[in-house]
C-alpha cells in the first residue's frame, strides 16, 4: 500500500513539473509585462512588438512600451514649444540613462513620403531631430537599440480624419481640386474709414478772448481762403492796437527831433552829443513800433478798423468747407478754443488697421482699391503711410490711403473696404495653390481637407498671396495632393462627428 501512494504521488509531481515548464514556454513569447503583444523575432535577433489596441500611459502622459526589461515611453511636448517628440527609458522599472540608447522614430502620413526622426539626449530625456507637425496623425515605427539590442515597436494615432466614400461626396456636392501651381494677382482686402485728410485740414483759434460779435458760416458752407468767418469783440486787441498806436506816434516824433538836430548839427549850431540822441532815439521808437505790429500780425489782425479797436476777425487760411464750428453770438470764447474747423475735402485718407501677421505684405505705394459699404462707390488710392508701431492691445498697426474725392463722395466717417494690391512686378506664378473656397477654420487656424483614398484629413497650412479665387499654400499642402473645394465646410462638419480626436 505505501509503495502505491509513493508511486502516485510521484506522478502528481510529474506531470505539475512537465505543466510549470509550458507554462514558462509560453510565458517568454510574450512582452514581459503585457504592454505590448504579438512579438515576433526580428532579422537582426531583436524583437519587435505591435501596441495593444488601448495604449498604456507613461507617467510623463505619453504612450508606454515595453519589451524584455526595456520600458519606453514616448510623449509629443508641446509646452511652450514647437510640437516634439521626447522619449523616456526605464530598464527593470529603474531611469535608464539617454545617452545609452539609440533611437529612431518613423512616421508615416497619409500622401507623403515617409519621414525619419533622430534623436538626441537632453537631461533626463532623448529629443527628437524635428518639429511634429500638425495634425499628429500617423503611423509610426520606433526602434530602440540598447546595449547592442534593438527593439522595435509599432503603433498608429488617428485624428482631424473624417471617412467619406465617392457616393457621400456626390450626394453633398462636394467636388475634389488638385493643388498646383497657378497666377496670383496680390490682393489684402482690410477694412477701414475715411478720415479728414490732415495735411489739408486747419483748426482755427481766435488767439485772443472776446465775445462773439457775428457768425458769418454755418457747418457745411464753403468757404474761400481770406473769407471772413466769424467776429469777435476783444478788449485785449484793443490794447494791441492802442500800443501800436502809441508806439507809431513816438516814432514819428522821434524822426522829427532826429532830423532837427541832424540839421543843427551840421549846421554847428549844436552839439554832436544831442544828435547822437536823437537818432538813438528814433531807433528805439522804430524797433517799439516793428514789436507792436508783429504782435498784431502773430494774432490775425490788422493795425486798426474802421469799426473799432476791439473788431477781431477770424479768417480761413484756406479754401474748403466748414466742417465743425463750435461758436455763437455772444459766446465768450478763450483765446485758445478751437473754435472752427475747415477742410480741403478734394481729397480724404483713409484709416487701415493692419494685424501684424498681414504687416510684411504692405509696402508704401501700393495701389487700392476702396469700396463703399453702405452704398455702391469705388475708387482708386495709393498707400502713403504704414504706422511704425504696433499697438500693444490690439497687435496690429495703422496704415493710411489718400483718395481723390473730386466730388465730395466719400465724407469722414464713412466705413469701406480696401483691397490693396501688390506693386507691379511682385505678382507672379504660386508653387502651390487651392481654391479659396477649399480654405477652413479648425483650432483657430486655416485648415485645407486632404482627400487620401476614403479619407478626408484636415491639414493646417501656412497661406500666402490671394486673389479673391486661389489662395498660396506655403506650407501644410503638397503640389498634386486632392483636397476638398466647392462645398468644402460639409467635410469639416463631418470631422465634427467623427471620433477622431485632437488627441496625443
């Protein structure tokens, strides 16, 4: 009896270590730690493994693999920065050092060439060699060679991708293009309003306080230069023209006692002395009277009036129309109030404010073209002025057109619209062009949808030059690539549906 329970026990042992043993055969096919699967001998004895459906997240936020020991996660940081790849190392669950692993990253978008990232050691992580550029939708390789062994692992991160077949763009009327090169006739359409023309426009002051007397214009009268506007009664001109008074009344008294003693003097009837008086005298009495007038003159007034010492008349330097006037009779009015305003009106500026990114395409002496926008009117002007600063709310600057107005169309205030146009000889053949029409907004950014086989992808561009109908792709889209045109905003609502998100 005891030689059968020694027999079957022995067995039992058996036949659990011949199960333990397939147990660790079957275990070392596989990732050590289940973060990734499907592993398979690579040609060069490293290994290669494929990421699991949901991917595990590292503790720096990016997707975690790891494979015989080796842990590797890789992040897209984009705090403060261009959009890069960085990769973290763990070997047994401990920091591996950078510097002791090389990697390569492999990306492969829709429509493009495959694209290769090296990487770098940066403090306690490996950086790769370029920008990540939107949108972060790829299928990447990751190689990883430690300490003579390369690891490989494979993963896909899908988003701004919105599937529609042939049938769903007929029925929505959307029609595909082909980015390509084509002719840009420069425009920048920027709003603005038209202003008084400054160079061509005085504010006028009486100089002197007084009471208003009579107004002779009224806001919107035209007027001729040296045309009497408004009169005033000003006790202090009357002291202007009382001391000219007095100062010509010296002067000629002077003048006679000067040429009285010259002739006694040269008739040796009297004395040197009192002739040198004299005509020192008449000096002073000269250089009295030369200060009295050009008081009067600096004020706008003559030496005397028929009507009164106290008459001031404000005149208009120029020919052009009363655009303000803030005066009435029996107003008391300060010497330095502005009390009317006149205009050359032939000619109005009109104000642009220019955003810093449209900045370096406007250059003085472009032409434009300026259109109305509460009635039908165009009219043609030249870019006389671009604003050195920029402001520090508004990031933009301000730049200025002069526009003929022979007719007096465009008044101050009024709203318009401007289409600038580049110089003559800057306008020329695009690399790159799409319809304008194909242009979208996603993020805050123009987008153009790529057509890649089923799929729509919405790619950011960098945009140039436009026309009003094609629209310079300088960076984002390819010459040949097919994109969305007519109808193109039906695809963006699409992407909106999608589950495909911004996510990294």
């Amino acid at each position: 009896m005891n030689k059968k329970n020694t027999l079957a026990i022995a067995a039992v042992l058996a036949a659990g270590l011949v199960l333990g043993a397939a147990i660790l055969r079957g275990n070392g096919t596989h990732a050590e730690d289940g973060h990734a699967h499907g592993s398979a001998q690579a040609n060069d004895g490293g290994s290669r493994a494929e990421a699991p459906a949901t991917p595990t997240k590292g503790p720096h936020g990016g997707r975690l693999f790891s494979q015989d020991g080796l842990g590797l996660e890789l992040t897209i940081f984009e705090a403060g920065v261009a959009p890069e790849f960085r990769v973290y190392l763990t070997r047994d669950g401990k920091p591996l050092a950078p510097a002791l692993a090389e990697v390569a990253v492999t990306l492969q978008r829709l429509g493009r060439e495959p694209e290769l990232l090296r990487f770098n050691a940066e403090q306690d992580y490996l950086k790769g060699s370029a920008t990540v550029e939107e949108p972060h939708s790829f299928a990447a390789t990751i190689t990883a060679t430690v300490a003579g062994k390369r690891h490989e692992f494979r993963f896909e991160q899908v988003e701004d991708r919105a599937p529609m077949s042939d049938e769903q763009l007929r029925h929505n009327g959307i029609t595909l293009d082909t980015a390509g090169p084509a002719r840009i006739v420069s425009t920048l359409e920027l709003l603005g309003e038209v202003k008084l023309n400054q160079d061509r426009a005085v504010v006028l002051t009486p100089r002197l306080a007084g009471v208003v007397e009579a107004v002779r214009v009224n806001a919107g009268d035209r007027v001729a230069r040296g045309q009497v506007l408004a009169v005033l009664s000003s006790p202090a001109l009357a002291d202007q023209r009382a001391e000219l008074l007095a100062a010509q009344r010296r002067l000629a008294l002077a003048r006679t006692t000067y040429e009285r003693e010259k002739k006694l003097w040269e008739d040796k009837i009297s004395a040197e002395q009192d002739y040198l008086a004299a005509r020192q005298a008449m000096h002073e009495a000269e250089i009295a009277t030369d200060s009295a007038r050009q008081k009067l003159a600096a004020l706008g007034a003559t030496a005397g009036d028929a009507q009164g010492l106290t008459r001031y008349e404000i005149r208009s330097p120029i020919a052009g129309v009363v655009v303000d006037r803030k005066l009435s009779v029996g107003e008391a009015v300060k010497e330095d109030a502005a009390v009317m305003q006149v205009a050359d009106l032939s000619s109005v500026w009109v104000e642009l404010v220019v955003p810093t990114p449209q900045l370096p395409q406007l250059s003085e002496g472009m032409a434009a073209q300026v259109r109305a926008t509460a009635f039908d009117a165009r009219g043609d002007a030249r870019l006389t002025y671009i604003g050195a600063v920029v402001g520090e709310q508004s990031r933009s600057a301000t730049a200025r057109l002069v526009l003929p107005n022979p007719r007096g169309l465009w008044r101050p205030g009024l709203p318009v619209t401007v289409a600038l146009k580049a110089r003559d000889g800057t306008d020329g053949q695009a690399a790159v062009t799409v319809s304008a029409d194909a242009v979208q907004t996603l993020r805050d950014g123009p987008v153009v949808f790529g057509r890649y086989g089923q799929q729509f992808e919405a790619r950011p561009v960098q945009l140039g030059r436009s026309d009003g109908r094609r629209v310079e792709v300088l960076h984002g889209l390819n010459a040949g690539e097919r994109y969305a045109a007519k109808n193109s905003f039906l695809v963006k609502a699409e992407l909106g549906k999608s589950e495909a998100s911004h996510d990294h």
